[in-house]
C-alpha cells in the first residue's frame, strides 16, 4: 500500500505506511532482507519526494546488507537495490557512479528475471535516461525500444508500457522525430485510456505534457496550450 501511495505522488501518506511496516517488522519479521527491502521502499520515496541525502543513507544500508545475505532470492532484492541507489546518483548528477549501480543490477536482472519483468525494465529505463543525460540519445533509444520490446513479449499492456513509450516520445521529438513521436504518445495514451480509465495519474499528466511538447515543437500552438492546461 504504501508503494502505491507513492508511485501516486503522496510522499508522506507513503512513509507514514512505511513506517508502521516497520513497526510490524520489528516484532513479526526477523528477515533482514525483509527489513533492507523496506528500506529500499523507503528509499526510493525520499528521493522522489527529494530527499537524496535521507534516501542516500537508507540504500547504502540496505545494499550493504542485502550484499551480506547473497543467496539465490536475495540477489534480485540486491539488483533492485542497486538500482534505485543508482537512481540516486543519477539524480545528484553522480552519472559514473549511478552507470556503475545500473550495470551491476541489470547483471543480475537479465539472468535472473524473465524479459519484461518489472524490474529489469525498470533498471532499463533508468540507464537510458542516463544515456541521454550523457549525450547519448541514439543509444538511449535503444534501450527504450528494447525495454518496450520486452514489456509488447510480455503482454504488458500496464503503467510500465505507458511510461516507456512517453519517454521514448520524448527522446524522439528531442531528435526532431516528431512523427514517431506522435505516434508513442498517442499510444500511450491510448494505453492509459483502456488500463487506467477515469484516474488522473501522475504518469497520464507528464504523457499530456509530453504530447503538448510535441504538438508545440510542430507550432500548433493552441493545441499545446490545451494539453499543457489538460497535464497541469
């Protein structure tokens, strides 16, 4: 529940949740996996709340940690980890060693998870983000199409989907590929419409921002002022 509430946007609702986690944790769950996978939760919502140096200190513990359990379930507990600590890094604006974090999880993803899996397509996301931060856009298209490959095998028709093909709109029209662009947005949209009908999430206003930033860079302008009105 409180992943829910934070992939949601409410920061506090959803460390309140994680907090009485721990409550129960310490009395019921003596696994420390158990414990460093709160801790990653709890992480990973600091630092999207914005809190990089609270989310910092919880990863590095859980990493160190869950690196001391190593069995052969906790080391997809320790990809995730990894991850998100990178994902930390990233955002500091630390891109070597949130490339190193990445390449140690995905390591571990693709020979333990199947391909489509949540959290390899995650980490997936997260490297090409950081392609194109480094300049690398033709390589972080790449990614983006592999991780969308992967989730189209899967028949993940979900948030996941939705998510890859707004970022990867975005890197097209960036590219001044504005009619593959169109193309992803609409889609997503189109997903967004038939999974997640009637909810106005966080991910269904940065893909209207998005089809408003392509609409713009095409100079419909009105149109982009309705959807950038339509995402805020």
């Amino acid at each position: 529940l409180g992943n829910v509430r934070r992939d949601m946007g409410h920061f506090d609702a959803a460390l309140g949740l994680y907090s009485e986690a721990q409550k129960v944790g310490s009395s019921e769950i003596s696994a420390e996996e158990e414990v460093s996978n709160l801790q990653v939760d709890m992480g990973e919502a600091f630092a999207r709340r914005g809190d990089m140096d609270k989310a910092l200190a919880l990863l590095q513990q859980a990493t160190k940690a869950l690196s001391a359990v190593r069995d052969g379930l906790s080391d997809t507990s320790l990809a995730v980890s990894y991850s998100t600590l990178g994902a930390v890094h990233h955002a500091k604006g630390d891109f070597a060693h949130a490339e190193d974090f990445y390449a140690k999880a995905l390591k571990i993803q693709s020979r333990a998870l199947r391909s489509g899996h949540p959290d390899l397509v995650a980490t997936m996301m997260r490297r090409s983000r950081l392609l194109r931060d480094i300049g690398d856009h033709d390589g972080a298209v790449r990614v983006a199409s592999s991780a969308e490959e992967a989730l189209r095998l899967a028949h993940d028709q979900g948030p996941d989907l939705i998510s890859c093909l707004v970022w990867k709109a975005d890197l097209l029209r960036e590219e001044s590929r504005i009619d593959e662009a169109e193309i992803a947005i609409e889609e997503a949209l189109a997903v967004h419409g038939q999974c997640c009908s009637g909810f106005d999430s966080p991910d269904a206003a940065v893909a209207t921002h998005t089809y408003g930033s392509i609409l713009h860079d095409q100079g419909k302008l009105d149109s982009a002022v309705e959807k950038y009105k339509e995402a805020l």
